[in-house]
C-alpha cells in the first residue's frame, strides 16, 4: 500500500481485517510483524507531529471549551496564547461554529463535535491525515455535510489522507483510490482508481454512473471477503461449541 503526497486514499473491508491496525502502523502506535512502514520515505521510528488523527469517537477534551480545545494543539507546542487562540478562532470560524467558542462539548451535537475535532486536526497543519471511521456515528444528513467539509478544508490543506471506514459509497465519494483488504490476514486484495472529477459535492457525486460502477464493482470484490470472513467465524464458533 502506497499514498502519494496530497493524495485521499480510503480504506475498506471486512470487519477484523486490520483497517484501523493499518493506521496504528502508519503512526508508530504499532510496529509491523513483517515488512516496513514508511513515512515521507524513512522508516517509522515513533510518534511523528506532521501525522494528525482523527478518532472514530471523540477526542474532545470535555471539561474544555471549544475555542480551549482547538487552540490545545499550539500551546502543545509552545505557541503563546495570543497567537494560539488567534488561530483557534480562525478554524472555529472556517469549520462553522463561529458563536460557539465558549460552548463545552456536552452542550454540542455530534456533528458539531466532529467539526471540533477537525478543526482541533488541522489547526496542527499536518502533512498526513488518518480518519478511523470519523462520521459513523452520525445520522445520514450529518455525515453527507460532514464530508463537505472534509473536502473543503482537505482542497486547502493539500495534505496525504488515509481514511479508513466500512461505507463503500462514503470511501468511492471522497477518495482518489480505494484499498479494499482481504478477511485475514489483512492484505491488499485490490486497488480501485476513482476518476470522479474534483472539487466534488457528495450529494450529487453519488448520481454520476461512474460512481454506480465502481460501486458495483467494489462491492463484488469486498462482498467475497466478507463473506468469507464470516464463514470463518461460523467454523471456529461450530469448533468451540464442539469443545
């Protein structure tokens, strides 16, 4: 598996296969059994700051407030608090939440957490972005605003992004190309290059035929490791109730 610089690359497959392992390897959170991981060409040796991540769940800090969360990252690293709550303003403003600095994250809904915590990621300006599942818990209509945004602020940002989710049509509808994984052990069955023309509108992108093909096609190939993934479960579940 490969990622260009600037380049949106999603991940699918089954459940189990190692999508989110993947990202641990990426940012030195795991180490590899086999085989190298590298990052901009060298070797991953440790946690690195041009990686930003975000969580499936929230990673709010929630005894925070939202302008508190967002500026976290520049005071992390030492900027003052002028210039860090500066920029954190700005990002509250550009993710949509302007009038929303001094709320805590318990007086905000999901989807407006979601835009903290992308606005928390790319305040850090990170040359490589991975999304483990980041909008699965939200309903339909949030998730499609959702992924606007992440197009947005991703078009400005020209960062490399690993996006790992299990929505076939939300992987084809934001990403460059799309990894589907085998069931296990966890390897890369296939590559699908989306030709989808950007800037894309989520919406709309859905309806184009060559997005239904790909669908199509994806699915056959996923389909098979699903399937198989789940007849593996059924025979060790049929051995331990043997036993």
């Amino acid at each position: 598996m490969s990622v260009g610089r600037g380049e949106f690359v999603a991940v699918v497959g089954p459940t189990g296969c190692g999508k989110s392992t993947t990202l641990s390897l990426i940012t030195g959170l795991a180490r590899p059994s086999s085989g190298i991981v590298q990052v901009m060409g060298k070797p991953v040796a440790g946690i690195d700051p041009r990686i930003g991540f975000v969580f499936q769940h929230d990673a709010v800090f929630p005894w925070r407030s939202v302008l508190y969360n967002v500026a976290a990252g520049p005071l992390f690293r030492g900027e003052s608090r002028q210039v860090a709550f500066q920029k954190a303003r700005e990002w509250v403003s550009r993710v949509g939440l302007a009038g929303f600095e001094n709320h805590y994250p318990h007086q905000l809904s999901g989807g407006m957490r979601k835009r903290v915590a992308l606005a928390q990621t790319f305040i850090n300006q990170p040359e490589i972005l991975l999304m483990d599942e980041p909008f699965s818990a939200l309903d339909v209509q949030t998730r499609i605003l959702m992924q606007d945004e992440l197009l947005k602020l991703w078009s400005n940002l020209g960062a490399s992004v690993v996006f790992v989710t299990h929505d076939l049509e939300e992987a084809i509808a934001l990403a460059d190309r799309v990894y589907v994984l085998s069931s296990g052990p966890g390897t890369v069955k296939s590559v699908y290059t989306v030709n989808l023309p950007r800037p894309r509108i989520i919406s709309e992108v859905r309806f184009q035929p060559t997005f239904v093909e790909l669908s199509r096609r994806i699915w056959m190939d996923l389909r098979q490791e699903v399937e198989a993934g789940f007849n593996r479960a059924a025979e060790v579940s049929a051995v331990g109730g043997r036993l």
